[in-house]
C-alpha cells in the first residue's frame, strides 16, 4: 500500500510470505558489501560451460531467461535470500517478476522456459535450466537450497542437480 501523496515504488522487488516487499536496489546494496563472491560474467561462463553452449551471448540469453522464469515462482524469504547470494544482474533477472502464489510443476516449468526461449524442445529446455539451476545451485549452498526445494513442487529438485529420494513404497 502507498501512503497518500507518496509515488509507488517502481522496479523489480522481492516479496516475503509476511507480503513485506523488499526493492531490487535494497538488494544490489547488500551485494555491494560482499554478499557475492561471483561475478555475473563469471556465472554467465560457468553456465557456458556446464551446457556446453558455443557462445557466451547463448549461455547469457539462456541463464537471463531460466533465472527470469524461476523468479515469477519462488516466494518467501528464501527468493531474497537467493537474489542476495547471486551477481546483481542475476539477481535483477530472478527479482524482476512478482510471483504467483504456487509454482507450477517441474516439468511445466520446463515447457515454460522451452517456449520463453523459442523453438526449443522440452529435452533441450531441461538441459538449460539444469545448466543455470546447477550453478545457481552452487552459489545458494545446501541450507539454502534446501529451503527453497521445500517451496517447490516435487521435481525441481533435479533441475537444480540433486537426486530426489521418494520415502519407500512410493513408486
């Protein structure tokens, strides 16, 4: 809510399951005082290198549209968290849309990206969400990823390159 007289706070922002919303540029300050020990051309190769894409302009677009589409899904303090651990222009991308209240599916999470990337096959879609979900993977660590897994459908799990253990009888 706007105070009477005051403009609405404009740019991407990260809300938490209180509804408290945090704006990007709270979070590139924190960025700024260490939080992030990669840099966004760093991630950028890394994911070039995971994927084994032949330019850093296809690892770019791929890791700017996986990051965009994982952040209209993740809620709670865990989606700041995350956009603080992250080089600022990925935390931008996974900041930028405000999420719904339920992620979808992991497999249509993956036809998502396939469509947002153009021409790309569900098969193709899921190598390059696990190329950038690998290694934003790293940079979250195990707590922190854990959290986040536990806000997610079942699924995701492998996308960001853990094995997902169903509890026995479960087939």
């Amino acid at each position: 809510m706007v105070a009477p007289g005051r403009p609405a706070a404009r740019g991407p922002a990260v809300v938490s399951k209180t509804g408290r919303i945090t704006r990007l540029s709270s979070i590139t300050r924190l960025s700024r005082k260490g939080m992030h020990a990669m840099r966004w051309s760093e991630l950028v190769e890394q994911v070039r290198e995971r994927g084994q894409y032949a330019t850093g302009e296809e690892a770019e677009r791929i890791t700017r549209t996986v990051l965009t589409s994982l952040g209209g899904h993740l809620t709670g303090p865990e989606r700041a968290e995350l956009a603080h651990r992250l080089p600022r222009e990925a935390a931008a991308a996974l900041a930028g849309p405000i999420p719904p209240t339920l992620a979808p599916a992991a497999s249509e999470f993956v036809d998502a990206v396939a469509a947002r990337l153009g021409g790309a096959t569900s098969a193709t879609a899921r190598w390059d969400v696990s190329s950038v979900l690998g290694a934003v993977a790293e940079m979250a660590g195990d707590e922190l990823l854990d959290r986040l897994l536990s806000r997610l459908p079942s699924g995701y799990g492998l996308l960001f390159g853990r094995a997902e253990l169903l509890p026995a009888g479960h087939v």
